[in-house]
C-alpha cells in the first residue's frame, strides 16, 4: 500500500462522534462575537461623533 492509500484507511478508521457538536462550537461562535458586539457598543456608547 502507498502512504496515500495508509493515510486514507486509517482517517476512515478512526472516523467517529465529534468529541463536541457543531452547533455548539457554532453557539459558542456567536456568544464571543455578540459580546464582543455588545462591547463595542458600551465602549463608544457615550462618545461625541467628530
């Protein structure tokens, strides 16, 4: 067998459960960037436009 074809079989192999759900990395994705939103709204909430 070719290294191709070893890395091939063992990649189907060792296919499984992801250890964490897509949507929640997809959740997590979109709390760090409304915080981040919100964040940017508190910090220039009181300023003067120029």
């Amino acid at each position: 067998m070719t290294l191709s074809a070893v890395s091939i079989v063992a990649a189907a192999a060792e296919h499984g459960d992801p250890a964490l759900s897509p949507y929640a990395v997809g959740g997590i994705a979109l709390g760090l960037l409304l915080a981040a939103l919100g964040a940017l709204v508190v910090f220039g909430g009181g300023r003067e436009h120029s």
